[in-house]
C-alpha cells in the first residue's frame, strides 16, 4: 500500500504505541517477575514490608549471606523430588505426541481423500468431541478404570490424552492434506501403489511441515493438561503440573511456597525455548484452522 | 478413496475417540443414574455383667461386598439430578414461593452449588470472549501498522500468556495480586486501603478470574487477527480511500467485514473453552467466591469419599449445556452443508 495511506495523526500513532507498550508490559512482566523472585525467600518474594525487598532480595542477604539463593529450586527437585515429576511429564509428552500424529496423520488423509458423506459427518463429530470439558470425560473413566485396574498408569493417561487429542489433530492434519495435490498420490497409484503405498511413499515426504505444527500443539495439550493427569495418576507417577499443585495444598510452611515459584518456573522454561524456536509454526497452526474455515 | 480403504485408515482414531470420548460419555450417563449403596446396618448387643444393651453398627464388610457385586451403587432414576446439588427442584420451588422480587429470586438460589457453578461459568464465558476478540483484534491492529524488524520480538512475547500452561499462568497471577505481592500491594496504596485484598471479595475475585481469561486468551485472538490483516485485499482498501473514506471508516467498513468469518472462528473455539473454565479457579484458590461447573466435577472427584455419582451428574449437566451452546453453529454448518 502507498505511504500516504498508513499516515496517521500523531494522535493515533502515539495512542497505539502505548496500548502496545501496556499489553508487552502486561505479558511479559509476570514471567520475568516471577523468574528473578525464584531465587530469592519467600520473605521477599512476598514482601510486606516494601515491595523493593523482592527486587534487592533485603530478605535473602539477611538470611542467606548473597542476593540470589537456590534454595527453592533445591528444595523443589531435591527434597520434594520434582525431576521425578519431570521424567513423568517427559514420557507421557513423547508418547502423546508420537501416537496422536501417527493417527491422526492416518485419519486425516483419509477424511482428505475422501468425497462421501459421511466424511462431513465425522469431522462434526470430531468438532462435539472437541468441545467437550475434558473433566467430565474424566468422571467417566474413573469407576470403570478402578474396576478394571488400569487407573493410576502413565500409559493409561498417554492413552486417554492421544483420544482426547484426537479431534483436534484430526481437524488440523485434514486441512493440512487438502493442501497437498492429490495428483501426488494418485499418480503413484496410477503406478502400481496400493492406496498405503502411495500415502507411504507419496505423501508422508512431504507432510513433515504439517505433522511438525500439529505436533506442536498436540505437545502443548499433554504438558499443560491439569484435568486428566491429577485424577488418572498416582502419587508416584504423577506428572509436573498436578505436583505443584499439590506443593500449595499440603505445604504452607515457611519456605516451601518458594518451591513452588522454583518448579513454575522450571515448568515455563521449555515453553520459552519451544516458542523461541516455533514461533512461525505456532501462528500458522493457530491460523490454519481459521483461514480455512 | 474406497470405503474399506477408508475404514482402515480411519480405525486407529475413530477407536480411540470412541472408546475414550464416546463411551465415557455412556458411563457417565449411567453412573449419573445411580446412587451410593446405603452402608449396611447391623444391631449388635453387647452384654455386660448385669445388663446387654443393643447398638447400631456399620458392618464395612457388607458394605464392600454390596460394592463388589454392584461397583455402580444403586440404581435411582433420575433422583440426583433433583436433588439439592444439582436442580434442586425443590429448595428452588421454596426460593420461588418465598422471594419478593428477581433478586431476592437469584440470590436464594445462587447459594445451590450447581446454580451457583453455572452462574459464574456462564457470566466468565459471555464476558470473556467478547473481551478476548475486541482486545486481541486491537493488538493485532497495533502490531500491523509497525515495521517488519520489531514484529517478531512482539509476537514471541504475545504468545507467552497463551502458551503457558493454564494452571500456572493463574498461580503466577495469583502470587503477584496476593496482598504481599506487588500488584496487590499496589492496588493498596493506590485505592488508600492496606487491608484491601482481593482475595476477600466476591466481586474483585471474578474481576481477577476474567481479567486472567482475558490476558490468557487475547493472544489466540491476536494472531488470528493478524494473520487475517495480512489478507485483507489491498484494492478494495484503496478505493475505498480514494472515495474518501476516513481510517475509522475503511476499518469499519472493508477490514472488520472480511475478517467476520475469523471472529466467527475465534468466538466458537473461545465459547468451547471458557466454559470448562477450571484451572484458574484452582490456581487463584477462588472456590469460596467462584466455582464453575467443571470444578464443580473436579471437586466431586478429588473429595475423600469419591462422590463419582455426583460428579456424573454434574457432567451431563454440563454435556447438556455445550449441546446448547454447540447447536447454533451446528445448525448452521448443516444448512451450509446441504446448500452445497
């Protein structure tokens, strides 16, 4: 577009920059806040006495000798044993997102290769399923998984969190093949493949930029989850999010609320680097769905 | 693609959205059904050198043994859905009978758990996503009118409130408006008052709740948004300035147009999400002042005697509810559908 169409009073410009400049403060301020209190005691990182405590760690010199102390994040992963949590978190996540794109990238090749009626009829399924609050699917499976001992398992929560995954991916991976010309594999049909042979050989070359997006989000889905993984898992296999939950419910002494600020924030960390790194595929993702309608 | 073709390449995800999604479902009908078995009673007389007297105890292991032959309980119609944690037909008759006006009305039976829940899931839903869309599609708008290099360093920081995990977004919050955290002790020198906390107030918790919503949610608007200003045809724009449209009036009519297929968009996938609203109401702790309908099943679950009839109960409630919710758009594609 011509400059002369993007002039704008100085007005607007300066009401738009601030509005801007407010929203980056209130986005970023509660991580980078959060980050520096970790390493500093919970008598200033709640600090009655003069907020400035939190950012000069008064507190923390008086009781530790030094600015900064690693107290939290030790009694996070070393008393309280977080990194089991981790490990928890780590397996549930790789599986999660290696199933859910294996079935998904299957079915949705399908639903975009397809012409008959009934592929409408499935992603409108797919579309009620993926409304539904996760936690009252969860208040299904709880009496029959006592029943039949599969509660508490990891491979039971990476099962459920792959189906509950699944309309989304299915919607996703659909609008990602439709991208993808058909000629591509009806030509290598045409050559003798089987309609197996042609996806194998034809189509999953050339799909990674999709699988890798909607992996993404399928990764966000198990990692963030709250509802599944506090009711489906023992105490032992429990995974990051519901353990620091339950650092506030059990523990309000002195000190071990800093355990907590320490494993939010090695929770937020591979976040960070995953946005770092996938920020591009991230908005295309988003807006995959929506451009397309 | 032929029918068998398709069957098998289907299979994988149809079972598993059958069997986790679809059967669920079912078995949450079923046990919303039933209620707990009545322990059994049994009277045992205990003599005493001069006297025997008889009392009443709870014989655990008949009660156990009535659960092993029947894990569901007992079957009872439609009882729970009546009862005072849910409908409560009959507390709401009395509300009914007794109130003087509509807000003495909506009081009586906000203090019902299930009233109560869907008030505020509600309230967080309807208010939520229109702020979520009109806040996302003004950073969108400030973003697309500066230059290429510092788009980039914006994004990234944008997206961060969405990626965050929920629970840990709110527990950040949480820690920061508490009344020794720096917004909250803020917010007390600013308003004059060092006991303010809002922690304490019914209306400044949903305040917080939503404000959470927001700031979690404009992000997922923000980019969509974007995205879509990035299509807007640049002709149509042009003539429309040249017949002299101001700034205002090309956005009102060329740009907010076009992009009304995204706020479509935008608006379904945020109803479906606000209403499970659930982990920010555990992370700000705000259960005495708010609770929604998916906490309300969560707290049914998490209880020591696992109340999973109750939460049941509450869970067709809610699948009801998104059915309403859903039917409008679902209405919608279906004529669209057949259009074609």
């Amino acid at each position: 577009m011509s400059q002369a169409a993007d002039r704008r009073s100085p007005i607007l410009v300066f009401a738009s920059i601030s509005f801007l400049l407010i929203w980056l403060l209130m986005a970023s301020f509660p991580f980078l806040w959060t980050l520096w209190g970790s390493f500093k005691v919970q008598g200033d990182f709640f600090s009655k006495a003069d907020w400035s405590y939190a950012i000069f760690g008064v507190r923390t010199i008086a009781e530790t000798g030094a600015p900064f102390t690693g107290a939290g994040y030790y009694g996070a992963w070393v008393q309280e044993e977080f990194w089991r949590a981790v490990i928890n978190t780590g397996v549930v996540v790789v599986f999660v997102v290696i199933i859910s794109l294996t079935f998904g990238a299957l079915g949705g090749y399908a639903l975009s290769r397809s012409n008959y009626r009934y592929v409408f009829w499935l992603l409108m399924l797919a579309l009620i399923f993926r409304a539904m609050p996760h936690i009252t699917l969860v208040s299904g499976y709880l009496l029959p998984f006592f029943e039949w001992n599969l509660w508490g398992h990891l491979s039971t929560t990476v099962i459920v969190l792959v189906a509950i995954n699944q309309p989304f991916t299915l919607w996703m991976l659909h609008s990602f093949f439709q991208n993808i010309p058909k000629d591509l594999d009806e030509s290598a049909m045409v050559d003798g493949c089987t309609r197996f042979q042609a996806f194998r050989y034809a189509i999953v070359p050339v799909m990674w930029p999709g699988i890798v997006t909607t992996g993404l989000f399928s990764f966000l889905l198990a990692y963030n989850d709250f509802a599944v993984t506090a009711l489906l898992l023992t105490k032992e296999n429990q995974t990051m999010v519901p353990k620091i939950a339950g650092f506030l419910g059990s523990t309000q002494t002195e000190g071990n609320v800093m355990f907590a600020v320490a494993s939010v924030v090695s929770a937020t960390a591979p976040l960070f680097v995953l946005v770092i790194f996938f920020q591009r595929q991230i908005v295309s993702g988003l807006t995959a769905g929506a451009v397309k309608g | 693609m032929r029918h068998s073709t398709f069957f098998w390449f289907v299979l994988p995800s149809a079972l598993a959205m059958f069997l986790f999604i679809a059967l669920p479902i079912v078995s949450v009908f079923t046990q919303s059904l039933h209620v707990a078995h009545d322990q059994v009673v049994e009277e045992v007389e205990t003599c005493a050198v001069f006297s025997c007297t008889t009392e009443l105890r709870v014989n655990a292991e008949a009660t156990a043994e009535l659960y092993e032959e029947a894990p569901l309980g007992k079957f009872a119609g439609l009882d729970n859905y009546a009862n005072r944690s849910h409908l409560a037909f009959d507390e709401v008759s009395v509300v009914w009978a007794q109130a003087s006006g509509p807000g003495e009305f909506f009081n009586g039976i906000y203090n019902l758990p299930f009233y109560k829940a869907l008030t505020f899931t509600l309230a967080y839903t309807f208010i939520v996503t229109p702020l979520v869309i009109i806040f996302g599609f003004m950073i969108a708008v400030a973003v697309n009118s500066l230059s290429a290099l510092v788009k980039g360093p914006i994004i990234f920081v944008s997206l961060l409130p969405m990626m965050v995990t929920p629970l840990i977004g709110s527990l950040i919050l949480f820690w920061m408006i508490d009344a020794r955290g720096i917004l909250g002790s803020t917010l007390q020198y600013l308003m004059g008052d060092p006991s303010l906390s809002l922690k304490a107030s019914s209306t400044l918790t949903w305040i917080m709740l939503m404000v959470y919503g927001v700031w979690h949610s404009a992000p997922f608007a923000f980019v969509v948004f974007y995205a879509g200003l990035q299509t807007v045809p640049k002709d149509t724009l042009e003539s429309a300035m040249i017949d002299g449209a101001s700034r205002w009036q090309r956005i009102r009519y060329v740009v907010l147009p076009y992009l009304m297929p995204l706020t479509l968009f935008i608006a379904l996938i945020q109803l479906m999400d606000n209403f499970r609203v659930f982990e920010p109401i555990v992370g700000f702790n705000a259960e005495a002042h708010a609770t929604s309908l998916s906490w309300a099943i969560y707290n049914y679950m998490n209880a020591d005697s696992k109340l999973l009839n109750s939460a049941a109960t509450t869970s067709m409630l809610t699948i009801i509810g998104v059915a309403i919710l859903l039917t409008p758009v679902l209405v919608r594609t279906w004529r669209d559908f057949n259009r074609r």
